[in-house]
C-alpha cells in the first residue's frame, strides 16, 4: 500500500433552496488565491440562478418571517455552532481568499462567528429598540412595531470573504428577510462553504440563497427584479451601484447604498437591521366612549 | 341527433362486441418509448419572436377555472373579468379560452364574459366522480346547458371503463352528447390517472371519439396525477390517427398540473410536432388551468420589459 493517495477536489456548488445545484448556465470560473494559484472552480451564475434563487427566497418568506423572534435566535446561533465546528475549514479558506498569514485568518473566522451570535442575541430585542408604544393625543393605543421588509438582494462585500460576508447576511434575516446574496467575485468560496452551514443549522431552505459569479452580472437582473423588495449594494463599486440604483427605483425597492467600511470587525450597531425594517403603526380603540369621554 | 358515428367506424360500435374486439384490437403502446419521445420534444429550446407568440397564444388556450366548493358569484365574477382582460396593465394580451366553473354558476359567468370572446364550460355529470345515475347525470347536463354553456366537461364512469362496461360508457357518452343538443361543445375528461395503464388511455380516447366527443380531455385535476407531456402525446396521436382513418377532428384538453409557461409551451411543441399547426388554435387544444395563466402574464411582462415580474403584479386568484 503506498502513501499516495489521490486527490478529492470539492465541487463548490450554489445554495438554493436549500438545495446545492450548479449553475443553470452550467459555467464555471476559476477561483485563485491572493497569489493567482487555482484554489477551485466556482459557478458562474446567470440571470436565470438569480429568477430562481428569488422564487426561493419569496416562498420561505412567509414561514420565515412568520417564525418567533426566539425561533429564529435560537437558528441563527446554531448557526454559530456549526460554524465553530468547521473552523479549521474557514480558517484554510479565509487564508487562501484574502492572502492572510493564518493568525489573522482565525482572528476573522471568530469575529464572523461572534457576529452570528451577536445578530441571534438582537431577534428578539429589535422590537423593543425601533417599535414601542406611541402616547397620543386620543383614546388610542398607538403601537410601532418593525415588520420585515421582504426579500432582500445582498451584494457581499468583495473584499472580507467572510466576516463581510456575515455582517451583511446576518442582519438581514435576523428580522425575518430572506436573502438571494451574491458571493464576492474573487472570493467566493468562503460563501459557497457558508451555504453547507447554513443547511445543516435548521434554517428553512430558502432563507438564505448564495450565487457566485460575476457581480455585476448577476446583480441587475436583481436590481430589476419586481418581486425583490430592497437591495443591499456593499459589494458595488461606485459606478455599478449607481446603475443599480436606478433599476432598483422602478418598484421603490429599498436602497441601502455602499458605505465604506474600514474594518469589519468592529461594532456594527443597529444600522443594518434597520435598513430592512418597515415600521407598522396600529391604532387600537382603548374602549367605548361614554357621555363622560375616555375611560383612560 | 344521431347515436352512432356517420364514418368509416361506425360498424365498429354495432354491439357490445365489435367495441370490444375493436378496442382491444388496438395497438399496445411502448410506454418506455412514448415517454422517451415526450420528454426530448421537451427539451426544445423556444426563444425571443417564438417564445412570445408561444406565450400569446398558451394565453389564448388557457381554459380559466375555479371547482371549488367555496365558489362564490364574485369569485366567478372575478374570474370572468380576468378571462375577459388577463393583464389590465396591457389591452394587447389575448384573452383567454373560456371560464370553466360548476353548472349553478354558469349564468353568473356567462354574464361576467358578455359581450366577450370568452366561451363559459360548465362540468357536468356528478363532475368529478361521476358516480351518479344517469338520469341525475343528464339533468346536470341539461341545466347547464340551459344556464347558456358553451362546453360541457363530462367525466365518464371509470368504474364501468375499468370494469371492461364499454357499452355503458359509449351509451353514457353518446346521451350526454344528445343532452347537449347543437349549441354546446362536449369535452370528455378520462381521467388518465385512474386509468392506470397507457393502452386503457389510448382505449378510452377511442372510446370518446367514436360516442362523438369534440374534445378529449385528461383529467379533473382532483386527483393526484393529472396532465402529464405522456398521456397528452399519446391522446393527440389518438385525435391524428382518428382524422385519418374518419376526417373528423377532435380537440385535446390536458387539464391541471400545468403551472408554469416553460410547462405550457413543451405541451405547444407536442401538438405542433404531433398533429400539426391544425390544432394550434384555441378551438382545437386548450389548457384547463387557473394558476398556469399568472406564470404565462408574468413570462409575457418579462418579455415585454426585460425585467423579471413578481406575484405582485397579478391578480391573487
């Protein structure tokens, strides 16, 4: 018996639907490292991955969005669990895609994990930060409360591959969105590896769809979409975002443009759940009223 | 009316036994082969100028349809308002076939297509099981008929069919088509996944045509299996070979399971390879569906504006 053994390559396949297939188009690219070495071959999406990744993302969203808050923190932190367990795998592919010494890899992969803990802690204590109760002048109670605004089209971060990749994801569907994210085009195997994650840890197929290809390919077809209802452009370059926005603006869709983001791993407040938020307000009769007026 | 077919068959439907002995006389079909052969017609790729004219006239084929218990005058209204114009947003979108509904809301749908090109059918006789005395099947028919349908839907008796009572079914077809006298179109639903086999679907599909059916249809679309590209190829090589041996045409109906456009436009490319531009016309094949006719709008916006639509822009039915 000799000590060579063969080779297995991973097929790096997309997530959608909580299924893995490869591209409809049946094209792949070629992923390098930060030093141009073949890593793997990824799918090159087309507009039609993307159609079907939003049909996905439309059908989970009614359970998702309709699941407790405490539900879906307890899914996303299992996420995190599983996640932890494969970090070695994060830490090799984080290395490859971003040219870090290994430390720094780890150092990314624990705040991408931290970062799914975070979000799972906020699901159900966003409500009581952006809604509440409203004093007004009338025998009302006057109630906000945020409501999810749909499904959401997510432009990951081009250059943190995965810790980027977390940051714009989790608080998306930490209030109950679904998400058709398109994976950074030079490194996308971190997200694709994601999606493997994401399908053991209980959450719905659909809820999180991942594509890999050519950004601005697969992002304006999104953009026109008529059943997308906002789009987070973090991994749009200026002149591609602004196209985008024009498209996006042909059914209102929400906007959140790209922000500069130095360093991923600090705090990230509140401002990426809110984004995705509607606020409901609902006047509710507080009881009849008499000839003597209000009760309250 | 007469109760036997005037062509060269009609010897064929003498007696009990020459309908027998002509039925099992047919060919036996080659399920592997008939299935090999609707799947790669599937495969066709129909694009840009053809996928448009495809989508217009699956729109012009779609029998719009609610059976439902739950029916009500305004859901029938509604229905008949979609048929009339299915896309509001676009007058140029054709309309559709017909509504389909049950015999007491005939007159309600009649009423909501006036003046309209949209023909109103009605399913009759005990729709969908059919297990009802003749007499009681009859009266359904003549009600709706009397309500103004244009096209009776009759389901026949599988329990006589699978029995081997062909005699019973012929009968039973032959009344219902004197029931619906010279103003209506009889449509006769098999129901092909209770048939269980493909040479019962090519029997029965004789069975109808030679008790004088304008149309055969597949199914009810209550059971589990309904159209499939299958047994619609093998009931349109039926209505062919039919016209040939009697120069008389016969329409094709596959009703329920047909969601999406992609799906309605394989069944096109099965009629046009099968029996040709002949029947590529609303008189001659339609779809018997209610959800396929919002995939179609939203394919045919998409052609129209270069992005995808969503549920959003059409009517929840």
């Amino acid at each position: 018996m000799s000590d060579a053994r063969l080779s297995v390559f991973k097929t790096y396949k997309l997530y959608v639907g909580g299924k893995f297939p490869r591209s409809e188009s049946g094209r792949v690219y070629e992923v390098t490292d930060s030093k141009g070495k073949w890593l793997a071959n990824a799918p090159l999406s087309s507009r039609k991955d993307a159609r079907d990744a939003v049909v996905a993302a439309r059908k989970a969203f009614g359970a998702w969005s309709g699941a407790t808050a405490y539900n879906r923190g307890q899914i996303l932190y299992r996420v995190a669990e599983m996640l932890e367990g494969r970090r070695d795998q994060y830490v090799a592919e984080v290395a490859d895609a971003e040219g870090l010494s290994k430390s720094k890899a780890a150092a990314q992969v624990d705040a991408a994990i931290d970062r799914w803990v975070w979000y799972a802690g906020w699901t159900d204590k966003i409500a009581q930060v952006v809604g509440g109760g409203n004093p007004v002048a009338g025998p009302f109670f006057n109630l906000s409360s945020p409501e999810p605004t749909g499904v959401v089209a997510v432009l990951a971060p081009q250059e943190s591959s995965l810790l980027g990749l977390v940051s714009v994801v989790a608080p998306v569907i930490a209030t109950g969105n679904t998400a058709v994210v398109v994976a950074s085009e030079k490194a996308p195997l971190p997200a694709l590896s994601l999606g493997e994650v994401l399908a053991t840890s209980d959450l719905p197929g659909g809820v999180v769809n991942v594509l890999s290809g050519r950004t601005a390919e697969i992002a304006a077809p999104l953009a026109a979409h008529q059943d997308v209802n906002a789009i987070d452009l973090a991994g749009a370059d200026e002149a591609l975002a602004k196209e985008l926005e024009i498209a996006a603006a042909d059914n209102l869709k929400r906007v959140l443009r790209p922000q500069p983001v130095d360093n991923w791993s600090a705090d990230p407040g509140t401002d990426r759940m809110t984004a995705f938020l509607e606020t409901k307000t609902v006047w509710h009769p507080t009881g009849s009223l008499g000839a003597s007026g209000s009760a309250y | 009316m007469p109760t036997t077919a005037p062509h060269a068959l009609s010897d064929v439907t003498a007696s009990d036994s020459t309908l027998r002995r002509f039925l099992h006389g047919l060919p036996g079909v080659d399920a592997v082969g008939l299935e090999a052969r609707a799947a790669s017609l599937g495969t066709r790729s129909i694009k840009t100028t053809a996928k448009a004219y495809a989508i217009d006239l699956a729109i012009s084929m779609v029998d719009l349809t609610t059976l439902e218990g739950a029916d009500t005058p305004g859901k029938v209204r509604a229905l008949g308002a979609k048929a009339v114009h299915p896309d509001p947003t676009d007058r140029a979108t054709p309309a559709t076939a017909a509504v389909c509904v049950y015999p007491d809301m005939v007159a309600t749908a009649k009423e909501a297509v006036a003046g309209s090109t949209v023909k109103v059918a009605s399913v009759a006789t005990a729709f969908p099981a059919g297990r009802a005395p003749l007499a009681v099947k009859l009266a359904d028919v003549r009600e709706a008929v009397a309500a103004g349908a244009d096209e009776i839907d009759m389901v026949i008796d599988r329990g006589a069919f699978l029995a081997g009572n062909y005699r019973k079914v012929y009968d039973e077809i032959t009344a219902v088509k004197e029931a619906c006298g010279t103003s209506a179109r009889l449509k006769v639903i098999f129901e092909t996944g209770e048939l269980s086999t493909y040479d019962n679907i090519r029997r029965a599909s004789w069975l109808g045509m030679l008790a004088g059916a304008d149309f055969i249809k597949t199914s009810t679309g209550k059971v589990a299996v309904n159209a499939t590209p299958a047994n619609t190829l093998l009931m349109l090589e039926a209505v062919r070979d039919f016209r040939a041996q009697t120069g008389v045409q016969v329409g094709v109906k596959p009703a329920g399971g047909i969601r999406t456009s992609k799906d309605a436009i394989k069944f096109l490319v099965l009629v046009n390879e099968t029996v040709g531009e002949d029947w590529l016309d609303n008189h001659w094949f339609r779809f018997g569906a209610s959800s396929l006719l919002n995939d179609l709008l939203m394919q045919r916006q998409k052609l129209a504006t270069g992005r995808y639509s969503g549920p959003d822009y059409v009517t929840v039915d």
